[in-house]
C-alpha cells in the first residue's frame, strides 16, 4: 500500500468582509474521507465541482495542511511535516494540474520549468540534466528540439504534455492528477489519457486521478472513488462500479454519461437530480445526499449511513447509503417518500 | 454602503495617524537641542538654551511630547512658529485661500481643456487634428512648471508691459473678496501655467482610456445597433473611459491644495507652497509640520471621495 | 476510447505528438523561442519616435561627459567669474550671445554655455541615479511584502498609503528639511524616498495576483523554496513593469532635482545646475533673457526626449495601446 487517508479533515474558515474577523462559518471541503491507494494501481476519485476532490489531491500533496486525519506515505505518516522536512519526499509525490495555460509559467522556457524538479532537487549536472529533458520530452511526445520555446508556443494538448514531462522527470512514486484533462478539446483528452496509461505501464507509476467525467475516469482506473459535499459515497473496482453502482448518486452520475449508440441513448431514462449542490458551509444533516436523492426515506434524514459493502458486494466494493440500488432497480421510477 | 463607508474612514483616520508619527518622529525625535538652539537664539548662554529646553517640555519622554503633540492637534493646535510666536493655524488661515484660488481655479480650466481634447483627439486617431494635439500635450506635459510659468511671465508680463499693455502684474495675490477683478487679474497666469501642463496629461490620459473603451466588444455592439455616433461616444463610450480620469481629478486636485509649491512661488502668491518653503529654508518646523498634516488629510480625503464615488457609480465595488 | 495498449502507443508516437509544430528540417539549428522582452525591444527598435529622442538621449549624455571638453574649447571654466567688459557691463549686468560667449554670461560674469554642459552632468546623474534607486528600493519592498504577506504586509501598505498621501515635491522638500543640509547625492536620496512608495505599490499589486497563479502552485508542489519561487517565477514577471515604471520615472526624477534646485534646497552652489540656473534667472531675465532661455530649454529637450522615449517603450511592451506614430 503506497498511501493511505485515514478520516483526513479539511476545513476552510470563511473569509468575513467586516473588520471584524471572528466568523464561525467553515467550509467543510473535506469531511472524514479515508482512501488507500495500492502501489501501481490507479485510484480513480470521481465527483461534481465543490466537492472537495481538488482539495484533496491538494491535502495529499501536502500543499495544505489537514485540519484533522492522517496521511500515510510508503509507510510514514507525512501529517505533520513540516515543509522542510516535506521536501526530499516532494521527489517522490508530484502533481499534474487541471489548467495547462496557468500551470505554466509563460515566461519560462520549457526546458527550464521541466528541468526544475532536477535543479530543486539537486538532481545532476547541467549536461545531464538537458539530457535528461530531452528524454522526458520525448517520452511524452513533444519534440526535444523545442526545449527553448515558451509555452505560448504550444498547444494546450502539448502544454499539458509538458506539465506531465514536469510531473514524471524525477520517477516519482505517486502521480496526482488534478483533472488533468477537463480544459482540453475532447480528441486531445483521448491523446492525453492513452499518454497517460501508457506512461503508467511503462514507469510502474501509481496515479491519484481526479476528474468529473466517468467516462474518462473509467478508461483509465483500477479502482474508483466517487465524493459528494466532502465525503466517499462509494468506492469499488472500475467494473463493479460501472456495472452495479449502489449509490443513488453515482448512477445519477452514470445516466448522464453520453452514450454512443443513439438508440441506447434513446431508450435510457435520465436520473435528473433535483435541486443544486448543497453549500459546503452547511451541509445536510445525516445523509448529505438526501435532499437531492430521487429514493430518500425517513431514516436518510436521521442517521448517516455507513460506508459498507450492501446486499452481497465483495469487501472492495462499499457504499454510504440506506437504501441502495439494487441490480435491476430502475432508479428513474423512484419515489421519495422523505 | 453605510459599512463600506465606515471602512474607509477608518482606514483613512489610521493613514492620518501614521502621517502625525512619521512627521513627529522625522522633525522632532532627536532634534530636541537644535530646537532649543533656534528658539534660544543666537546669542544665547546655555542657561538660556537650558531654560528655553524646559519651556518646550523637551525635556519630557519622546512619547509623552508625541501625546500632547496629538493632543493640541486633535484641538485643531499646531504650536507657533519658531520665529514670531504666530499661531501655525493663522498662518495656514492665510494662506490657504490663496492655494485654494490656485488650485481650484486651474483644477476646472485643467478638466475641460484636457478631457475635451483628450476625447476629441481620441474619436478622430491618427487624424491631423489628433497628431497636432497629442504633440501639444506632449509638449506641455514635458515642460517644468517653473519653466513654464517664467516664460509666461516673460511674454505676457514683461514683454506686453515694456509694449504698453500692462494686462499682467507680475506677482502677489489680490483676494476675492476686496477685489473680484485684481483677483482673477493675478490668478489668469498663474492658472495657465498649472493648467496647462496638467491639461495636457489629462489629454494623454483622458485620449488613452477612451481609445481603450472605444476598441471594447460592447461599444461596437452598440454601433451595430445603429446608435449614432455620437450616443455611441457620450452614452457608453464616456462613462467607462472617465473613471480613471475621476480618479486622478480627486488626487490631483487635493495633491495642488497641498501646496502648488512652483507655481506660488514663481508667481510670489503666499499659499501654501509658498509657505512651506520659506518654512524650511528658515528650519521653521512648526510650520512645515503643519502644512505637511494639512496636505495628507486632503489627500486622504480625496481618496474617500473618489472610493465613494466609485461605490455610488460601480455597484461591484460595495460587495467588495 | 478503448484502444488497446499497443494502439495507444504508435498513436501517440506518430501523429499526435507534433500537431502544430513540424520536426525541424535536417542541418538547421534547434529553434529558440522569443522571450517576451526581446520581442519588446524589437518593437521598440522599429519605433522611430523612440529612436529619435532615444538618440537625443545619447546626444544630452555625450555632451554632458563632454563638458570639460567644451570648456576647453571655449576657454572658460564653469565657475570661473569673468570681469572682462565682454563678460559683465560696467554696472554688473550680464552679456547678451556673443562670439566670446555664446551662450552670454550670468550675473557673476560666468560662461552659460559652459555652464549649461556642466549643469547636464548634475542632470542626468541624479535623474538617473534617482531612478534607479527608487525602482530597486520600490520593486524589492513590493515584492517582498507581497509575496510573503502577512503582518509585514499590512505594516507597510500602511506606510506605503502614508507616504503616498503626502504630495511628492512637498514630501521631498521636508525629507531635505530633515536631513539639514544637501549635496548631489543627498537630493538622489531624497527623491527617491518620495518615490519609492508608488512603485511600492504597483509591484505589491502585480505580486500579490501572480503568487495565487497555479505555477506558483505547481512550484510549491515540486518543493520549491519560497526565495526561489521568488527568484525563478515571479520576479521575471515583475521586470517588465519595473522597466515601463523606470522610463515614467526618469523624467520625473530630472525635473523634481531642477526643481529642488529652483527652490533652494538641492545642489548647493556654486555647481552648475538648470534648476538653479533659473532660479538666479528669475530677478534678471527680463534684461537678460539668454540666462533663462539657455537652461530652460536644455531642461524642457531633456525631458521631453526622456518622455517621447519612455512612451515609445511602454507602447513596445505593450503593443495593444494606440500609438500616434505607426510604422
């Protein structure tokens, strides 16, 4: 097991625009989410905007501080440290951003910004080091020749490459990948994705992959995570989620996956969820899902439910809910009665 | 509104605080017996000095002069001047008109000769009319105030007077209100010379920000629309491309009643400025001391002024 | 979407790769970029606006250097008071141009011409000199207070909007009132303790938006230090704005230390100076109309070139404003 959450915690105090600054107001981004990541596998955490899973790619980089939880790393626990101390483990968990345009210094060369793991590191001589580029280069597609362009020269599919050749130069262990595909054209997200897989086969890497389309998420996972307002409402393998999905809300987010036979898509009934996400200042009480869910019941609104393996799932397959799905429920026909 | 008000007073009274520190502690800390020296004299034995030190309280700890320096300020007290006992306030009552006809008077002829030119300029680029005008403000604009208002003085007072047409006097100040005529007879060049120099950044500043509205999606909707020209211009185009100008106005405007110190003295007109340079020739702290305070609070509150503004104009600044 | 692994990697081997950007055609050289400065200067080059005055510059420069040599060449020194009757009339007064002086004399009989070069060199140092010292002191207090925030921060944009509420030439004049006496580098001091707080203000602005840029994020995330994301991300971001605010405030410094000297309280006496040049015009120029004409108009060339320059490079660093000039 590579890394481990245990009930990791994130809270952000609100800013007040008086001059006075006490606010008890908090946004809960991250509420209790504990997750394993298995060396070489790919975890896939899925969910809407708002829900906390850029905050949490962010907590397991340690570029915030948790408010509460613990965050082990190849077996040390990497909570409390500090940035110092944080750094040499920094070689080892990189980062690949969602916006190719700004993670990118514009009046950086290329070379530059993906020699700088090498040179924060102490990585090598300058010879070495440019070589060493060139290589990475090359790995992820783009020609080594153009190590002295600035990034305005480049495509937002290559600009992304070049923050994956950033991300990879140093063989890290663990990759985060923050919505690593969401800002481009939908032909580039295939190229990028393949690019990405292929990477993970070639360098034995082990990826974070945060998205909000399923449909990509599935290509690329072994196992997948869905979040809502903060919390795990259900993890399981990539087949068993996509085939016997327990959540309410994860077959919502299911049933708005395109489909590409138009009579298949014709036949599909849409799970329309009523309402917008909740604010994560306050979030609902007990079931956070409940005021949207298309099933609720009264115990939905008065206890939180667990995230357990339902029905007969095998242990690798939990959900946090009540009333879950079952194989041939149709959730479009649901009723509340909550 | 009330709130976004407050705050900005409050801001601006911390401001006015730092400016009484800094000035206190640039003049006086630390000058304590040079300031008995002056006051005592030249001829003065050291008893004098001794006694003279006493009498100032500079004897007291930094911060208890600090206090009773606040102290008499927050009763509207500035001391008197080193040399002749004068209230620093009397001083600052004369003088004040003075810069304020000044700064006034040129701070309109410098608005609607700038932005009229500026905007003139601006609907017409590259037009020989334009070329003609941005070179004149360029012109203006790089010509030092004293230079400027010499040579006014050159040609509209001497060289008209030695001709016979004495229009000009060549300097001091003649107030409103005994003579309305000698008043504005005193003032035309003066006023030129502010003015026209800061007319000619207002034209650079007035022509750049309307060419930059002008390019915007909105105007050209707005001529698609079929509007005419010039509702294109006055309705969408002005509002957008005034409000840096605005800005500037309320601080320029409060910066020139801090003392037009060149124009004044150039044109022997006791304002401010004036004052404040024969205060520091002559060490005449007090006084310095004075108009610096009374030349940071109009900036500041200028500054409100203008955030006001922007607040009553630009809804998206209140929810700030 | 559910292409085999093999498929997957001669896809993105072959044609993907080099979308937009062919491979460089064999024997040429490695292709640089352009850095957004030295295409600023290439726009700058083509301005002939900004040449013109930037070789003005040159001109008021070499000549300032050159002063001694005019000296020589005319034979007079710049603080040498001449007696001889084509120097000073009997009763005192100044010498109109003549081909002795070319410039005519002062009131103490001294060569204008010789004068005006010397008072170039005071000119132009301080202007510079100012300059320079004011856009360090401004850049390196803006950066710092708006990168690391904080206490520190709140302290100084304080400061900054104190001093900034004291008007410029007022503020100067009172620095100088403190410090009790002046010389050339002194009146450097003191205008650029006028200044520094504009500039200040502007870098802590363009800091503070640039430190919550995602490759900043991205820096941080590869254990970047803090003096580093300083040095390597934002601080070249910072230069092209620090440039612009240097060519805007060169003039400014030439004419605050011309005025310092009209008012009295720059370079003391007897050192040639514009400002004071005009300064001692001011009782005399209606007879002698060259002691007023001579420095005032070397003041107004020098700045107007150093103002036509500075907008020609604020217009190549920012090529969307309207320029009058077009190429």
């Amino acid at each position: 097991m590579l890394v481990k959450l245990d009930n990791v915690v994130k809270h952000f105090p609100v800013q007040s625009t008086s001059i006075r600054r006490h606010s008890s107001d908090v946004v809960h981004a991250v509420d209790g989410v504990s997750l394993e990541i298995q060396r070489g596998e790919t975890l896939g955490l899925v969910g809407e905007t708002g829900c906390g899973k850029s905050t949490l790619a962010r907590c397991v980089t340690r570029l915030y501080d948790l408010t509460s939880g613990r965050i082990t790393f190849d077996g040390e626990d990497i909570t409390g440290l500090s940035r110092r101390q944080m750094r040499p483990l920094r070689a080892q968990i990189q980062m690949i951003f969602q916006d190719p345009y700004g993670s990118l210094n514009p009046r950086r060369r290329v070379g530059s910004i993906i020699a700088d793991p090498l040179v924060i590191h102490g990585v090598g001589t300058r010879d070495k080091r440019k070589s060493l580029v060139q290589e990475t280069m090359e790995l992820v597609g783009l020609n080594p020749e153009h190590y002295n362009r600035f990034p305005a020269e480049f495509s937002g599919g290559q600009r992304q490459r070049i923050g994956v050749a950033r991300a990879l130069i140093l063989r890290p262990k663990l990759v985060v990948c923050d919505e690593p595909v969401s800002a481009l054209d939908v032909s580039i997200q295939a190229q990028i994705i393949n690019l990405l897989a292929d990477l993970r086969a070639e360098l034995g890497l082990t990826y974070l992959f945060i998205a909000h389309d399923l449909s990509v998420v599935r290509h690329v996972s072994d196992r997948v995570a869905v979040m809502y307002l903060g919390k795990v409402v259900e993890r399981a393998d990539s087949t068993d989620l996509y085939n016997h999905a327990r959540h309410p809300y994860t077959n919502a987010l299911l049933s708005a996956v395109p489909v590409p036979d138009p009579v298949a898509a014709e036949a599909r009934q849409r799970i329309v969820l009523a309402g917008d996400v909740p604010s994560p200042i306050a979030p609902p009480e007990a079931c956070r899902f409940h005021p949207r869910c298309p099933k609720a019941e009264q115990i939905c609104t008065l206890q939180e439910p667990a995230l357990v393996p339902r029905f007969r799932d095998p242990e690798t397959h939990d959900a946090a809910c009540h009333i879950p799905v079952a194989d041939e429920e149709d959730l479009a026909t649901a009723r509340r009665t909550a | 509104m009330i709130r976004f008000l407050a705050r900005r007073l409050a801001l601006g009274v911390v401001v006015m605080f730092l400016v009484t520190i800094a000035v206190y502690v640039m003049f006086f800390a630390g000058n304590a017996e040079n300031i008995a020296h002056r006051m005592a004299g030249r001829q003065a034995t050291p008893d004098v000095v001794q006694r003279v030190y006493d009498n100032l309280g500079l004897n007291r700890p930094i911060l208890a002069q600090y206090g009773h320096f606040v102290w008499r300020l927050l009763h509207g007290d500035l001391g008197r001047d080193y040399y002749h006992q004068v209230p620093v306030t009397t001083i600052l009552k004369q003088a004040a008109p003075i810069t304020f006809s000044l700064a006034i008077g040129a701070a309109v002829i410098w608005l609607v000769l700038g932005v009229s030119a500026g905007v003139f300029s601006s609907v017409r680029p590259r037009t020989l009319a334009d070329r003609a005008f941005t070179t004149t403000a360029l012109f203006f604009y790089s010509i030092p105030v004293f230079v400027l208002g010499l040579t006014l003085l050159y040609v509209f007072f001497y060289q008209l007077t030695v001709h016979g047409l004495a229009i000009f006097p060549a300097s001091g100040y003649v107030g409103l209100t005994s003579n309305p005529y000698e008043w504005m007879r005193h003032l035309i060049l003066p006023w030129l010379t502010l003015a026209l120099i800061s007319a000619a950044a207002y034209t650079r500043l007035s022509r750049t920000s309307m060419l930059e509205v002008l390019g915007e999606d909105y105007i050209r909707t707005a001529r698609a629309k079929g509007l005419s020209e010039r509702r294109v211009i006055v309705r969408h185009g002005l509002r957008s491309a005034l409000a840096p100008v605005v800005t500037q106005f309320g601080v320029d405007v409060a910066t020139a009643l801090g003392g037009a110190i060149l124009t004044e003295s150039v044109f022997g007109l006791p304002g401010l400025g004036y004052e404040s340079v024969h205060a520091i020739n002559d060490q005449d702290l007090p006084v310095i001391v004075g108009i610096v305070i009374v030349a940071a609070a109009a900036v500041i509150l200028a500054n409100i002024a203008v955030d006001l503004m922007y607040a009553v104009l630009d809804p998206r600044v209140r929810l700030h | 979407m559910t292409q085999g692994i093999g498929d997957a990697i001669s896809s993105h081997v072959s044609e993907g790769a080099f979308e937009t950007l062919p491979a460089n055609a064999p024997g040429t050289k490695a292709i640089e970029g352009r850095s957004p400065v030295s295409l600023a200067f290439d726009r700058l080059r083509r301005d002939r606006g900004a040449m013109i005055s930037l070789g003005l510059i040159v001109a008021i420069i070499v000549l300032a250097i050159a002063a001694p040599g005019v000296a020589a060449l005319t034979g007079h020194g710049p603080n040498h008071q001449y007696r001889g009757l084509d120097a000073l009339s009997p009763s005192g007064q100044p010498h109109a141009p003549s081909t002795t002086f070319w410039f005519g004399t002062d009131d103490q009989g001294r060569d204008i011409l010789v004068r005006t070069a010397y008072g170039a060199r005071i000119s132009l140092m301080v202007g510079i000199g100012a300059t320079l010292i004011t856009i360090t002191a401004g850049t390196v207090v803006g950066l710092l207070t708006g990168y690391f925030g904080g206490i520190v921060d709140t302290v100084l944009a304080r400061i900054i909007d104190m001093v900034l509420s004291i008007p410029y030439l007022l503020f100067a004049i009172a620095l100088v009132a403190i410090l009790g006496h002046i010389n050339m580098w002194l009146v450097m001091v003191v205008i650029a303790g006028a200044g520094w707080a504009s500039v200040a203000r502007i870098i802590r602005g363009q800091v503070i938006s640039m430190r919550e840029r995602e490759y900043v994020e991205a820096a941080r995330s590869l254990g970047a230090s803090d003096w580093r994301i300083i040095f390597v991300d934002i601080l070249p971001n910072v230069i092209a704005p620090a440039i612009v605010f240097a060519t805007l405030l060169l003039p400014v410094s030439v004419v605050t230390e011309a005025a310092l000297s009209y008012l009295g309280v720059g370079v003391p006496p007897p050192t040639a100076d514009w400002g004071q040049m005009i300064s001692s015009a001011q009782g005399l120029y209606q007879e002698a109309w060259w002691y007023l004409f001579f420095p005032g108009i070397a003041l107004l060339i020098t700045t107007l070139a150093f103002n036509i320059f500075g907008d020609g490079v604020r217009d190549a660093f920012d090529p969307r404003s309207d320029r009058l000039f077009a190429k």
